[in-house]
DNA sequence: TTAGGTATTATTGTATACACGGATGCAGGG
DNA sequence: CCCTGCATCCGTGTATACAATAATACCTAA
C-alpha cells in the first residue's frame, strides 16, 4: 500500500491546498496566484503548479485571467456526491463481500473497534479519520480499481465537507453504530442486509450534515 | 464554453499522451520517461510532467523507479466503468430533462440528427465524436458539475476503449437508432422511458465491445 | 568465478530564469 | 467628464539548470 517513494513537495502542497479548500480556509470565489502560495508554503512554483493542475482536474479550482480561482464544494455538490453514492457505494459493498479475505474482514472489524474505542473518550479527531477508513477499506477492497478511484475522492470531499457533523457526540454515536451494523452484514457475507444498512447510513449521513448541530 | 485562455502545452501533451495510451499507441506496462516524451514531442519536461500529473490522477499510469508505467484501461476496467454508468447515467438524464431548454434539445437534436447524417455517408470518425458529444451534452445540461465530473470521464475512456465497436456499420445504425430512441424520451419529457432507453443503449454497448465484430 | 563494493548513469524532484499575454492605470484628447 | 491608446505590471507558460536518489555496470579481490 505504501509508495515506494517519498512524499514529494507537490503531494504536500496538493494535500495542503486540497484540505484548505475542503476545510473553506480558502472561501469560494477567492483569487490566489503561484506566488502568493510559493511565499505562503516555502517552495517554487513548481510544485504549486503540479498541485494546482491537480486541483484543477478534480474541479476544486479554476483558472482565470487574474489568477487562481478557488471553487470548492456547495451544498449542491455536496448533496450531488451523496446520491452519485448512494447509487454505487452498493457496488463497492458488494464487491467486497465477494473478494473478502480473513485479512480484509480483520482490517474493517479493527477499524470499527478502534471507532467505538475513540468514541468512548469523545475523541472526534481519531473518530473522524477512522471514519475515512472504513469506507476507504471497503472501495480499496471491493476488487474494482474503477470503483474505488470513483468513490475515494467523493468520500474524501464529503467527509470534509461535512466535518462538523461528527463534532457532535449522538451523531458520531450513531454514525459508528451503524458501521457495526454494516460490518456485521459483511462478516455475515449477507450482501443485501449490508447493501440495506450502507445505503441508510449514507442517507442518515445527509440528514445529519442538512440538519447541522442540531441533535 | 470556451476558456478564456488559449490551449497549452501541457493540455496538448495530456490530451496526445491520454488518446495514445487509451488507443493502445503505449501497451500496459511499457516503461516511458519524460525525457524520452520530451523529444518525442519536442516540449520540455515542464508541460510533459504536468500532463504526467494529471495522467497519474486519473490513473492512467503509474510510478515506478525506473521511470513512468503505462496503465490503461484493461477489459475488467470497462465493465466496471460501465457498471458504473448504468447506475448514474439514470441521474443526468434524468436532470436533463428537468433543466432541459429550447437550445439543450436543439443541440441534442442536432447531435443525433448529424449522427443520421454521416451514418448514410458511413464516416466512422464523425460517427464517433457525435457519439461522445451526445452523451457529453446530457452531462453538461444536467445540473450536476459532479454528476457531469464524474460520468464524463468514464465515457470518454469508454468510448476511447472499443473505439473499434463503431467501425461496424451496423453497429453504429444500432448506436444512432439507440440515441434517436433516448432523444424522443427526452423531448416528450418522458424521463422513466429516457431512462430506459438510455439503460439498454449502455447495455448494447457492453454487448457490442464484448462481442467484438461479429454482427 | 563470483561476490561485493564503488563509480557512473539514468531519472525524477525542485528551483529559477525568461518569454508572453492580458489586465490595469495613467495620460491625453475629444 | 469620458473615452481611447499606450506603457507598465502582474501572472502564467515554458525551458533549463541543478540536486538527489536509486539502479546498474564494472572492477577488484577472495
């Protein structure tokens, strides 16, 4: 799983500035130029450019005359990415199922454990990043390279996106409680019951993020 | 529709590389290095490497110590990729037509009925970019950047992949009828039939890359 | 002959210099 | 006062130089 090769400049600048949209550090609409980011980061412009051109393939950035126009995700996009997951996500499931390996199941069980673990002590940071696992074990295991390459940058955007929703205890409670269930399916290789409890926690997930703070 | 700025280097060497490695021109596996792109096209490494980066986002390629690995699209790529479609391409037509205007249809129309046209003269290269336009003008009438985002990717390497299934006469009439069909749906503003229609259109695809030139 | 170590080479990662083009501001004329 | 044209500046596009790293080949010694 690990590259053979170290981080490059351009993948830290790529992640920084990608988490900075995402997190609306950067707010829509804002102009940021080459130098601007150089002075800001400590390095050329190129990797600022190899980031930006990758930003800009994911549509996260435009270019414009005056600059580096910075678009992130609406909420329209936002609910845009759910129901596109909502579609496939059973697809990753499925996937899984069939190609699960003891390792594979252990991996997502430990990931679930560690979740329910982090949330006794209402740590959301761990919480949140372990919510990125899971999903994340199951496109990465599902078989289909096409697949997981489709919903990992989805899930990733959504998950910033919504990276207030977890804040909240009951949420997060409810969130993991769900990836239990979802997780018990699999290991029961009962592919529709998981299919059934992906697809509600994928649309709790909306209402969570529509409904904001609010328990 | 047009950029404000003028095509770049680097979109050129991407757009090249991309067509050369969806085509085939570069088998999965071959090993190529910047600088054998560069005197190859005669550019520097700047716009190579940039086209690189967005190569290797899209996952087209892949890095090794020895250089640049092509990737591609292999068999099992394109049905997952047309799984994929079978589920969300639904969405786009189904946002077509509720955003759908007079100059949407009239260029949907137009796409088709070009299509009518040069299928009579049997001209295979405009046959295949009508067929990519059609569909691309669903995706940019949708309502969805992400929808748009995610679909118009697949289907150009879709479409890029058995871009040999259209040199069959009759499987480009089939393909044209098939897109005539979807229109119809469309304009009567019959979204469930669109959809079905559309359904077995990307079916039929499968069928036709699959069953490769028999008839 | 073979194994090991070193030197060389090949390739990428990064920084920077130069060129080009558009935007901006200012000045002059209507 | 506004409009137009020119000069300047700002920002990006491209090329190239330099650095670092990893693979390879060769040479030497056992």
């Amino acid at each position: 799983m690990m590259d053979y090769k170290t981080v490059s400049l351009s993948d830290q600048v790529f992640e920084h500035l990608e988490t900075d949209i995402l997190s609306g550090k950067y707010q829509r609409g804002e102009i940021i130029t080459e130098l601007q980011l150089c002075s800001e980061l400590g390095v050329s412009r190129t990797p600022v450019r190899e980031a930006l051109r990758r930003l800009f393939q994911e549509h996260l950035i435009e270019d414009t005359p005056k600059g580096t126009m910075v678009l992130g995700i609406t909420p329209k996009d936002y609910l845009d990415m759910s129901e596109i997951r909502l579609r496939i996500e059973e697809l990753a499931v499925r996937g899984f199922i069939a190609n699960m390996t003891e390792d594979n199941r252990k991996e997502l069980n430990e990931a679930v454990d560690f979740q329910e673990f982090y949330l006794t002590r209402g740590d959301v940071d761990h919480l949140r990043a372990l919510d990125g696992q899971f999903h994340e074990i199951i496109y990465a295991g599902c078989g289909s390279r096409v697949l997981q390459d489709t919903l990992a940058p989805l899930h990733k955007k959504i998950q910033q996106y919504r990276h207030n929703a977890l804040q909240a205890p009951l949420r997060a409670r409810n969130s993991v409680q769900e990836h239990r269930a979802i997780l018990e399916a699999i290991t029961a290789r009962n592919a529709d019951l998981a299919v059934e409890k992906m697809r509600q926690h994928i649309e709790n997930a909306i209402d969570r993020a529509l409904n904001g703070q609010e328990k």
